[in-house]
C-alpha cells in the first residue's frame, strides 16, 4: 500500500534540519476520565508510530487535572489499549500530577510578573465579562489588584482557607483577544476533591491548558501531537511556556527544576469521525449509564476495549489508523473502511467453520439409520497450510431457517417443495415433505439425497444453483452467536437534527442472540479465537462470557467499502 502523505512528519523533518530540535519524543496525553476509543487508537499510533520512524521516543502522560472525574480503573484500562496496540513507553510513565510542585511553583511567578492575577467572578459573572465572538470581554474588577494581594490569596487557596467557587486564578492577556482562549482564562482552580494519586495534598489544581503544555516542556517534549479542537488553544500553550521562560531568563527566577533549553511544538491533526457512531467520552458515558449498551467495553461501543472483545485484532486497527492517514480539516470517515481492514486480515487467516444459527432440522429419508460419511473440508481456502478437517454427516442434520421457502418466488435458489440444492461437500438433496407442528409452524424436512452426488458432483454433471452450509445433528455442539449491527442508525450523529437528542438514534435491535448449532471443532475454543461462519461472517469468542461458547461477529462477508475502491468509488 502506498504511504499516505503526512505533514505532521514533515513538519518534524523541518524542524530537524533547521536544527530546532536534535532528536524526537512526542506523548500520548490521554485523561483518565473514560475508556479509550478508536479516535484515540489513531492518535496512539501517531505518536507512537512517528516517533518510530524517527527514532525518538514516546511518552505515556496521565494529564490527570481534574479529581472529579478520574479514577485508576481509567488508568489501568488505558495502559492495556496501549500495549493491545503493540505499543511500548518503557519506564516513561508520568502523570500531570507529578508536576504539581512545578505547576504551582511557575502560577507564583506569574503572579509576581504581573501575567496573573486571582479572581472571584463567579460563573454566570465570568460568561459575561468574557464577551462573545463578536464583542470584546471587559476586564475584570479584580485584574489590577496589587500582585502580593494575588498572592496571598493564592496562598490561601492551597492551604483550603478559601472555598470552591469563590477564587480562581487568571492568566492576564488580553480581554479584547479575538481568540477567546486568550480572554484572560482560568489556570488554577479550588476542587476540595481527593485525588486518586495525591489524595488530600492539594486543593488547588491546574487546568488542562496550563498544566499540558508544562508537563510537556518538563518531559522534553519536542511536539505535542493533538487533535484539530486544540488549534484555537495553541497560542495560550505558547504564551504559557514563553512567559515562563521569560521570566527565567530574566534572572530573577531559577525554578526548583532544570528545565530543557528548547520549548515543546504543538501540532493539530484532525480527529477520526466515523460514520454510525461517537466519539465523545460524554456520550459513550450516557450509553453506559444509561444502559443503552453493556458496559464500556461492549462490543458495539468503539472503545478500544469494545473492538478487543469484539475480535478486531492490533493489526487491523493499525492498518485502519495507516490508511485514513492525518489530514488537517476534518472529516467523516466510513465504517466500512474499519470492517474491510479487519475483513481482509480475518479473511486469510481466520479458519473457516459450519455453523447454522436459525436450525431447521432435516431427514434424509432414504439414508440408512446408524450410517456415517466423513467428508474432508478445507480449514482455509486461501491459507491451505491449515489443513483440513473431517466433517461426518449423517441422516439427521440441521440447515437455516431461511433456506427454505414453501412457495418461493422466481428464481428462488435454496431449498423448496421437490427442488434440489448441494450440501456444501457433501451430496445433494430434493426436498420432499415439510413437517408442521398444530400452529402451521414448519419443524422438520424431510428430503432425499442422491448417493450418485457425493463431494458435489454427479455422473450426468447436472448443475445445481443453490449451496446451503449444514451440521450434523449427531455431532452438533450448541453456541450461543451474538449479531452486532451499527449503534446508531443516523449516518453521522455528528450532525443530529435540531431539536433531537443523540439517544433517538440508537438502534435498539443492535444486538441479536442466536442459539446456534455448530461443527464440533468450536467446543474446544479459547478467548478470541476467531473462525470465519460460512455465508454470515468472522465470529471471535467472547473474553467475558466464558461459561458456554459464545461467539461475537466482528463483521459480516460483504464488502462494500472494498468494492467501491474496486470501482473507483
């Protein structure tokens, strides 16, 4: 496949030969306030995988700013979607806390140089002294208060003197900026909250804005990779590191720290928008504390612990992540793309099984009771150095529901009233009766085989249209498949309709149950283990529910995102 272009890596060669920086380390920034998704698998394998190709390193940062939302279950979910991904920080494991002493140690400078100042708007009052995109805010009442004053409040802040809500501190820049960031925006705020790190230490804690570009020029950090929604943030991360490194250089400051001679680059990529589904922590939350799905980790969700369980491999998603590339504006991205990845590794390796999940059984009424055949099947077509396997058949098997029709239409090739179909490999059948229960219901066939027609082909060459898939009765195993369709039915709920809400667009019959028959080789089956069911798709085995056989379909045969690149599409 051809390498897309990327210019984020060319940004970096630019930077290397006019020597900005002498090597690369790049970070993965993740809040530990929800599960990852898929947006964030693309932004792990960016940072990861240009630092890679550079050379460099990669950083693992918890940006862990706000108690009240975090909690080590994140943390440690997080860190197992990195290394699913095949992805290694070695021991460069930080977090923002970490850097609190810091943090705290440069908003007292700040204050001391006039660049902040503590305020005690409250939120409405702040809304309003902040203007909007088409007026300037006004100052605030306390933005010239004398700095030792700031201070000491500050002080107070962090010794819990004072309450929530009724201090913050403010950067001092500029309440007339067209960049509404820059309107003088919070950087420290009270939250009388433990922390899952620092406990009860601090009360006081940085914002995002203040403490990420920090914690990236302490970790040497030469560019910080983020998504398009940070662009408009980009000059307060610049202004917070440059206005620090004034002040350094002016001598009148040395920090508790060495700190690195060169300050870190940000760089915005557009972020991964995928049809069918969301890619906001907020609305994969309400779908789990809703009950809409069944945890974070659903195989429906597209979180990366959901796509595990589902049975999509490191691979494929690294491969997804390659092919849609980095682009500068943002876009909407088709899910097909993300099946056919997982469909065309799947396809060559994925062994191939017998399973009917609608069971409607059959008798070959001319079959001898007690005989056996065994027949030799392919494990993989494209990959013969699997094997093959035995599959007995005998009088009694099992076929799907909807392979049979009693009055079929035109050109209906399955299985019908005196019409004849090959059983794949085996022999072909004509049906004869159908058997109904006292509700009409058909329960049983009863069919004919021809004992001429054995692995498919007969003396006289006649051809049959239609192949069905079957299992012996005898030998048949019970699995339960689960059958997973998009989330939601509205193509892009990025763009939901006025006056709807997210939650009108979940499919509720995203989820159907099949107790199903299967060949006897998926009784002895592992956590994701994955087979190709013939005519309905790649199943894994669940990793949760471990009790009985149960099968999750990662997606279906079709191809529609590669048939379209076939066509020009």
């Amino acid at each position: 496949m051809e390498e897309a272009s990327n210019f984020i890596q060319d940004f970096i060669v630019e930077d290397l030969e006019n020597k900005r920086y002498s090597k690369v380390n790049t970070r993965f920034p993740p809040e530990p306030n929800g599960y990852l998704h898929i947006g964030h698998a693309k932004s792990i394998c960016i940072n990861f995988g240009t630092a890679l190709k550079f050379k460099g390193l990669c950083n693992l940062r918890f940006d862990d700013t706000n108690p009240t939302k975090e909690d080590v279950e994140y943390v440690d979910s997080i860190k197992e979607d990195v290394k699913w991904l095949g992805f290694d920080w070695e021991d460069r494991e930080y977090y923002a806390s970490d850097y609190y002493d810091l943090c705290y140690e440069f908003a007292e400078q700040l204050i001391l140089a006039d660049k902040a100042y503590i305020c005690h708007l409250k939120g409405d009052e702040v809304s309003e002294y902040r203007g909007t995109l088409t007026s300037p805010g006004k100052d605030s009442p306390w933005r010239n208060r004398p700095k030792q004053e700031s201070l000491e409040i500050f002080h107070k802040m962090k010794a819990g003197e004072i309450e929530e809500g009724e201090a913050f501190l403010r950067a001092k820049i500029d309440m007339a900026s067209p960049n509404m960031n820059m309107r003088d925006p919070a950087i420290y705020r009270i939250k009388k909250t433990a922390h899952h790190r620092t406990g009860d230490k601090w009360v006081v804690y940085p914002m995002y804005d203040y403490a990420h570009p920090i914690g990236d020029w302490i970790e040497g950090i030469t560019h910080s990779i983020c998504t398009l929604e940070f662009e408009a943030h980009r000059p307060l991360y610049e202004w917070t590191l440059n206005e620090i490194k004034a002040i350094m250089n002016s001598g009148s400051y040395t920090p508790s720290q060495k700190m690195p001679d060169a300050l870190p680059r940000q760089i915005e990529f557009a972020r991964l928008n995928l049809t069918y589904t969301v890619m906001s922590k907020r609305l994969l939350r309400e779908l789990v504390e809703n009950n809409h799905v069944l945890g974070w980790d659903d195989p429906r969700m597209p979180t990366i612990s959901g796509l595990r369980r589902r049975g999509y491999t490191p691979s494929s998603i690294r491969e997804f992540a390659e092919r849609i590339g980095v682009a500068k504006t943002d876009s909407v991205v088709d899910i097909q793309l993300l099946y056919f990845c997982i469909r065309e590794e799947l396809n060559k390796n994925a062994q191939r099984a017998m399973v009917v999940l609608d069971p409607l059984k059959v008798v070959i009424t001319n079959w001898e009771d007690g005989k056996e055949d065994v027949f030799e099947a392919e494990n993989n077509p494209e990959n013969l150095e699997q094997g093959n396997r035995k599959i007995v058949f005998g009088k009694e098997i099992y076929i799907e529901r909807e392979d049979f029709m009693e009055n079929p239409p035109k050109k209906y090739f399955r299985l019908s009233p005196g019409a004849e179909v090959r059983l794949k490999g085996a022999y072909y059948i004509r049906c004869e009766k159908a058997i109904k229960d006292s509700n009409g219901n058909i329960v049983e066939l009863h069919c004919v085989y021809d004992p001429e027609s054995r692995g498919g082909e007969t003396p006289d060459a006649r051809k049959v249209k239609g192949t069905l898939h079957w299992v012996n009765c005898k030998t048949a195993v019970d699995i339960e498949a689960r059958l997973f369709e998009n989330l939601f039915t509205l193509e892009n709920p990025v763009s939901i309709p006025e006056g709807k809400n997210y939650m009108d667009y979940v499919d509720k019959n995203s989820l159907i149950v099949k107790h199903a028959k299967a060949e006897p080789l998926l009784s002895n089956v592992k956590p994701y283990d994955r087979f190709q069911f013939l005519r309905h798709g790649y199943f894994c085995v669940d990793s949760k529910d471990t009790q009985k056989p149960v099968f999750n379909r990662i997606v279906g045969l079709k191809d529609t995102w590669g048939k379209l690149q076939a066509a020009g599409g």
